[in-house]
C-alpha cells in the first residue's frame, strides 16, 4: 500500500512538473480572462467595421450578408437536391422536407473523395467533378428524370447580392482550385451541370456551412439565430438586423451575417497573442496572411501547431531527451484526431504514448504528460478563442433585442468540435463567463449543414414562387410609357369632349364652370371666414387680407365630420357645419358677426354662378342624404337660418382644387392649375371662355373644375384597370363613379388576395405592392396634368409653356415618392411645358377667401358703375 502511495506521490509530482514546464514554455498561448475580454472587444470593433460601407472594403471581418433572411418556420416543404462542399467530407444528399405537412426531413447521401488534384488543381476540372458526383447520386437515387431544386453549402468566403449567386473572395482550409477566385460559384456549377443533358437542376440557393448549420439547428429551436463551425475551417453566423446591414438596400427585419471570423487578424489586429508557432504555420500554409484567427482555433491547424511546439521543445531538449524523429519534422504528421486522443480523459496518456511512438519516438512518462498538456494548452487556446468571438457575437445580438438577459440557442458543428472530448465543455463554459447576462443553448446539428441548406432552398423556391405571384399582380400596375400616352390623349379628348355644349351632359370628366375668372391682383381685401370641406378635415378659417401683395393672417380651427354625419342626412351635416362655425366664432370672440364666407366644398358641382352650386354626386365617404342634386349653398344658408344665430353673407363656393390654384396664385401669378392628390383627386385650371361653350362669352379665362376623378367611368381606361380596381370601386360607396381614385385600399386588397399575413418577407412585398400601387397613380396623375399642359401649349399657340401648378393633399404631401414620379412624368409626357410644382402651404381656405375677396371687389365695382 505504501508503494502504490509513493507511485501516486511520484507521479503527480512529475505530472506537475512536467505541466509547469510546458507552461512556461508556452506562457504566451494561455489568455488571461482580461485578454479575452479584450479580444471579444477587438472583435466587436471588428464586427462594426465589416457592417459598415465605408469600412467593409478594408475591414479583416467581412461580414458578408447572405440573403438568409428568415429562420425556418415550418411551411418548407418539398423535395430538394443539395451539396456539402468545403468540409473534410464531399457529401451529395437529397432532402425531403415535411411530408404529408408533417415537420419531418428524411435525407438520403453519399460522400464523395476530395483529391487534392482536384481541389488544387484546375477550377473548371474542380466543377466538372462536383457535378459528375451529383450526376452519379442522381443516377443512383435514380432521379435523373426529376427537375429538382438544388442547395448549395460551400464553405468558403463569397460576396453575396441574392441567394442564388456567390463570388468566391479567397480560397480557404485545404483548398486551392486555380481561377475561380472572384468568380460565382453557382454560375460555374451550372456550367459544369449543363455538361449532363438529363440533369435538370437549379441551383436556386449557395450557403456557408455556418448558415447552414444554424438553419438545421433552427429547424428544431426557433431560438436558433447563430450558427458556429468548428472543424477543419472555423466561422460563425447570425442575425442581423437589416438597418445594421448597410451593404443590403431596406431597414426591414433581419438577415444572416456569415463573419468569416477566420481572417479575424488578417490585418495584424492579433499580432499581439500571436506566437512564433503561428507564425511558422501560417509561412507554411497554403494562404500565408490569411485566416489568422483560423489558423489558431480550427482542426486542419491544431495538430500542426502541436508538432511545432513539441519540435521546438525537442530541440531545446525539453523533450524526448532531445530526440527528434523525421516524423515529428514532417508538416502535418500530428493531427486534430491525434490532439483530441490524447486528450482523452482516461485513455489520454496511453494514446499519447502510442502516438508518440507512431511518429518514431521514444517518450518517457514525463515526455507523455508534457505533451498531453501541450495539445490541451492549444486546443484550450482554440476554444477560448472562439469563445471569445462567440461571445462579441451574443452581445451585438442582445444590444440589438435591447433585452437584460438574451435567451438564444448557438447551433455548432465540425469534427473538432464532436470529437474532441473537452472542447465543448471548454467552449461553452468560457462563452457563460464571458457573458453571464446570456442564456446561451449549444446544439450540435446532427445532419450537418445541408438539411440547413435544404431549408434555405425550400424558403427559397416558396419565395420564387411568390416572387413570381407577386411580380405576374404587380405587372398590372407597370404602365408603359405607351399606356401613359394614351392615357394622356383619352384624358386630352375628354377635356375639349367636356367642353363642348352638346356632348358636355354626357362627359365624365365633367369640365365644371366655377366663375372664377381671375387670379387675385393684390388689392383684396377685408375679412373672410372659409369653410374648407372634403379633405381629411374640414376647417373653419377666418383669413385677414390687407391689400399689398402676400399680406394674409389666417385663424382656424379643425373639426371632425363623424362618419354618421357623412352619411346622415343632408340636414344634419349643414346644421353640424353650421355648429362648428359657431363654435369657431365663438373661439375667435366673433359671436354675431356678419362676415362675407368663401365655401370650399370639394365635390363635384354643377355651377351657375360664383354663389351657387348644386351637388352632382357624393364622393370619398360623404353619403349623406336629400343633398345630391341641391344647391349646397342653398342647404348651408337654410342651415345658417335654422340657427338663427349669425348672419353670413356666402359669396363663393369652391371646389378645393379652385381654392388651392387661387392660394398659390396670390403667391405667383403663373399658378393657373389647382391640383388636389389627397383623400380624392382632382384638377381644375384657367381656361379660354371661348372654348368653353357651356358659359356664355370669349373674352378672358374662367376656371374649370376638371372633375377628372370621373374619367373611365365610361370605360374608357378598362385596358389598364385591373380586378383590383375593380374590387375596390364595387366596395366603394359609388360604385362605377371615379374610377381612378388615388387611394391606398388596393394594397390591402391585394395582401389579402395573395394570402400573405404578416412576416418579414411579407413586409418587404407590402412595401413592394405599396410602391407599385402609388407609382401607378403618380403616373396616372401626371398623364392627365400633362394632357392639359399640353392643351394649354397649344390653345395658346406656344412652342413652350412656363406654368406653374398650385398641389394640395395629404397623398402630394406625405407620400415618399409620389411628387417626385408625378413631376417626373409630366416632364416626359409633356417636353415643351416648363411646369413648377408649388405645395399650397395654407390650404384651400385661404384661397375660398382670395375667391370671395375678389367677388366682393367685382361686386363693389359693378355697384359703383
Ligand atoms: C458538417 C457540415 C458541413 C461543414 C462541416 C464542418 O455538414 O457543411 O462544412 O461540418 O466541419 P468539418 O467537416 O470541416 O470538420
Ligand atoms: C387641403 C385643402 C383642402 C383639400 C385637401 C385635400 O385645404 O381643401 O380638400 O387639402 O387633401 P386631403 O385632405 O384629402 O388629403
Ligand atoms: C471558411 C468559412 C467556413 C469555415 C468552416 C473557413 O475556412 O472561410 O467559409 O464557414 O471555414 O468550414
């Protein structure tokens, strides 16, 4: 018994020994938790660099986006080819993905040699060799006859700019193929697949295994948002957030980052923990310079920086007394399975020793333990390492859930990883260290990064069949510019069909008379109260004008028409706008007041005079009762009368586009177009009394209130309508009237239409339809301006007209592109008029009052003569 004592006593005295020995030889490769700290750090900056367009091009870290933009979420299905290229196996699988609907993946392989002379030779051959594997799998499973969708996981760094395409940035690992650097990857396997006339493949997705690998992992944990390889290469992945992502155009939702994290280095950012071991590795490597960070974590280095330091050791007689084996002076000789044998907890010494002996040495007892602790301080180095970036990685995550505590799942794979009996253990205690604010789940995919790469194709031929849904709807809306014309010559012969008496009755663009016969010439002046109604809101206005040029104050006050209002009776909505005037008066201390009023009623009248105007036909909500028909003006006064509480003298009724053209009018004289692009629109303008044939007299213009909401009603623009046009005006509350509304009811129409609810994906095509929806309507609305810019030109015999176009609405206002498209269209359709687009800063009321202003001033005149 004493015996075995002084053995054991013996032994771990030599084993401490030894183990002090070998950590001071290698002080330099044990990270003290501060470096690792600092490293995560490091690699954080390095993260910001690589997301950056400014620095991305320098950056080590190239965080290359991947067009993964989603995790599964179990609507995959489908039968799939896909290929695993990159790792220390070759595989050919094919991939079923949920049967019968059930979330269930059977895969079927075959792995395939990698020679050198192919992975090192030429590029072309390299393809060529891949596709003969596919073409063999597919001979043997025979699928020949299939057309089958194919995944591709190469894992390798490429730029990427769609799912489909990936430019290979640089060789890594064990390969070196000639002249497919810079290249895609995609489009020469597809080259090489040609070669077999019966294969009908499409590669329709390329990943890297770490996309991969998160999306198998994914597949099982919805948590899954990170995938890390640790195998002959290393590298992680995970989601980013697209408004981080500044390579990619959108902000919306979130997208797969490959880092790349093997080149964390490149550009001596780790100079200073790196040893003269890895420098020697790296000179001796396939790509010296490259893959720093690689080339001192991952399993095609760890065997080789082993050899190296117990080189190194032998030399300086630390080992083996001394003794050096040709062996142990051969690259390569000590490999990652070696490293990981020797680690081994039980069996880890005697593996050593047979190793040892495999490599021509004789080692002693104390040799073995030495070298066993050399493989554990370098695979222990490996992990740290990778914990280290792994835990930058989770912070970046939990900044941008902005969450206390980040609950994630870390999908990993790679034979370093699975066969070496510490390294996970190491790996995932020192990543809880690193950030204990994490609740971090390491799950080993179990069929490799293909299944991954079956879903990212799966997603993506869901999404190609979308996209092709969505662009065969979205072609309704593409107008060519030989649509615009013509839409630009049937708007051109409706205006002059309008304006003339014996077809007038019948026009649906109704060319309205509103005896506004002059712009405002600065001399207006008094007090005014306006009524604007028809927007969004209808507003009470009081507007002083002092005679001299711009000099207005406007007071109002907005007030709601509740829909029960709008679709009450007509009674009911006069005597609501009566109350709000009474309320306004009341709030400007006017009570009983007699104050002349401008009424800006922004539907179609038919007018007789300046102060009259009988309603044709509700629009945009409005339904109310006993109105259409009536003179409004008539209804507002009987209103007016009922309250018997004020006395307003109603000079003028407007339509806003009227108002609108006079408001900016008073500003510049060329304003002679009001345009209204908001919850309705319309256009009125400045036209020649003699061409119009309804108003009696040829001298001077007079405004004409287009009405243009009606045109098509008489079916005149069905080619370009569509089923959605057509569904929302039998919704509408006048169906078969103002066929080409602006307004936005097609895209939700449409959503529901294409059955999307809402992900992601969905948002992108919501903004998609949006975009396409609204640029119709710019450029519908700018056909019909320029069929009157052009009328315009012409009636005033011009080789070019400068004319400016007073806009009013919500739809011209907000909407982020819409002015731009419609002004953009009119300058196409319409070279020879020089329009200026002026934004009616005060609304139509103050141009209700200019109108009122300018009647008061015409009727003083004719009272004084
Ligand atoms: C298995 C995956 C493959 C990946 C490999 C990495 O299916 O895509 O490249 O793991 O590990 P390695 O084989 O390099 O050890
Ligand atoms: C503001 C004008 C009003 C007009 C409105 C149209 O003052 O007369 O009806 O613009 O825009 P909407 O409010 O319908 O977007
Ligand atoms: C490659 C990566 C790959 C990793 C793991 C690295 O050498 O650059 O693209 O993900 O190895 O296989």
């Amino acid at each position: 018994m004493f015996a075995v004592h002084l053995m054991a006593f013996y032994f771990s005295k030599l084993k401490e020994d030894q183990i002090k020995k070998v950590d001071r030889f290698l002080y330099h490769m044990r990270l003290s938790d501060d470096t690792l700290l600092d490293i995560m750090r490091r690699f954080r900056a390095e993260m910001e660099k690589g997301l950056a367009k400014d620095t991305n091009p320098t950056a080590a870290v190239k965080m290359l986006p991947t067009f993964v933009r989603a995790i599964p979420d179990g609507s995959e299905n489908g039968e799939f080819l896909s290929l695993d290229l990159g790792g220390s196996k070759f595989r050919v699988l094919k991939v079923q993905v949920a049967e019968e609907g059930k979330r269930h993946v059977q895969m079927e392989s075959q792995f395939y040699p990698t020679p050198n002379e192919i992975i090192r030779g030429n590029g072309t051959e390299l393809f060529e060799y891949v596709a003969d594997c596919l073409a063999d799998f597919m001979k043997t499973k025979d699928l020949k006859h299939k057309k089958l969708p194919l995944g591709l996981t190469f894992s390798f760094p490429c730029r990427q700019t769609k799912l489909e395409e990936g430019v290979l940035l640089s060789w890594t690992k064990k390969f070196k193929a000639r002249g497919v650097q810079d290249t895609d990857v995609v489009s020469r396997l597809t080259k090489a697949m040609r070669r077999h006339k019966d294969m009908d493949v499409d590669i329709l997705a390329v990943v890297n295994d770490t996309v991969g690998t998160m999306m198998t992992c994914a597949y099982d944990d919805p948590y899954c948002e990170v995938g890390v390889i640790i195998g002959t290469g290393t590298n992680a992945c995970y989601m980013e957030d697209m408004s981080n992502i500044d390579l990619v155009e959108g902000d919306e939702g979130r997208m797969c980052i490959n880092t790349e994290w093997g080149a964390f280095g490149d550009d001596g950012a780790l100079e200073d923990i790196r040893t003269e071991f890895d420098r020697e590795l790296d000179l001796g490597s396939l790509n010296p310079g490259k893959q720093m960070f690689e080339k001192m974590i991952s399993g095609l280095y760890l065997g080789e920086l082993v050899r190296l330091i117990l080189l190194k050791m032998a030399k300086a007689g630390l080992l083996f007394g001394g003794e050096k084996s040709s062996a142990l002076h051969t690259k390569g000789k000590i490999e990652t399975r070696h490293v990981a044998a020797m680690e081994k907890y039980k069996e880890g010494l005697a593996n050593t020793r047979e190793i040892l002996v495999d490599l021509g040495l004789e080692p002693s007892e104390a040799d073995c333990i030495a070298v066993q602790h050399v493989c554990t301080i370098v695979s222990f180095r490996s992990a740290n390492l990778c914990a280290a970036a792994l835990a930058a990685i989770l912070t970046r995550l939990q900044e941008n859930k902005k969450v206390e505590r980040l609950r994630t799942t870390v999908g990993v794979d790679g034979t370093l990883y699975k066969i070496h009996p510490q390294y996970p253990k190491r790996l995932h205690k020192v990543v809880r260290k690193l950030v204990p604010s994490c609740d971090v789940r390491f799950l080993l995919s179990e069929s490799g990064s293909t299944k991954g790469a079956a879903m990212v194709t799966a997603v993506a031929s869901r999404v190609q069949a979308q996209r092709k849904q969505i662009d065969k709807v979205l072609a309704l809306f593409r107008l060519t510019r030989e649509q615009l014309v013509d839409v630009q010559a049937k708007m051109r012969a409706e205006l002059e069909y309008g304006l003339k008496k014996k077809s007038h009755g019948l026009a649906t663009v109704r060319m309205l008379p509103t005896y506004v016969c002059g712009l405002p010439d600065g001399t207006e002046k008094g007090k005014f109260l306006a009524l604007d109604l028809g927007g969004t809101n209808f507003r009470v206005l009081l507007v002083k004008i002092r005679s001299g040029r711009r000099s207005v104050r406007m007071y109002n006050k907005i007030f709601a028409i509740p829909l029960g209002i709008m679709q009450g009776t007509g009674e009911e909505l006069f005597d609501h706008i009566v109350q709000c005037i009474a309320d306004f008066l009341d709030y400007m201390g006017l009570k009983g007041a007699s104050l002349p009023l401008g009424f800006t009623f922004s539907f179609p009248c038919r007018q007789m005079s300046i102060d009259k105007g009988t309603l044709i036909g509700w629009t945009k909500g409005f339904k109310a009762t006993d109105c259409e028909g009536e003179d409004v003006v008539d209804m507002l006064r009987e209103a007016i009368k009922r309250r018997n509480e004020f006395d307003l003298d109603i000079v003028a009724v407007v339509n806003d586009t009227v108002g609108t053209m006079m408001t900016c009018g008073y500003e510049d004289p060329n304003c002679e177009i009001g345009l209204i692009a908001g919850t309705g629109s319309n256009m009125c303008y400045m036209e020649d009394m003699r061409n119009i044939e309804m108003v009696e007299g040829d001298e001077g213009k007079m405004c004409i209130n287009t009405e243009w909401g009606g045109f098509g009603d008489n079916g005149c623009i069905d080619d370009i309508r569509t089923r959605y046009d057509t569904e929302v005006d039998e919704g509408s509350l006048n169906p078969g009237k103002q066929s080409d509304r602006l307004a936005l009811l097609q895209v939700r129409t449409i959503l529901q239409q294409l059955g999307l609810d809402s992900t992601c994906e969905d948002s992108i095509v919501v903004k998609e339809v949006c975009g396409a929806v609204s640029r119709r309507a710019a450029q519908l609305c700018g056909a019909g301006l320029a069929a009157i810019v052009e009328k315009r030109r012409e009636d005033q015999g011009l080789e070019h007209l400068r004319i400016t176009v007073g806009v009013d609405g919500t739809l011209y206002k907000l909407h982020p592109h819409f002015s731009r498209i419609l002004q953009e269209t009119v300058k196409e359709l319409a070279p020879r008029c020089d329009v200026t687009f002026m934004l009616s800063e005060d609304g139509s009321g103050k141009g209700a009052a200019l109108i009122t202003a300018v009647a008061k001033r015409l009727q003083q005149a004719q009272k004084e003569n």
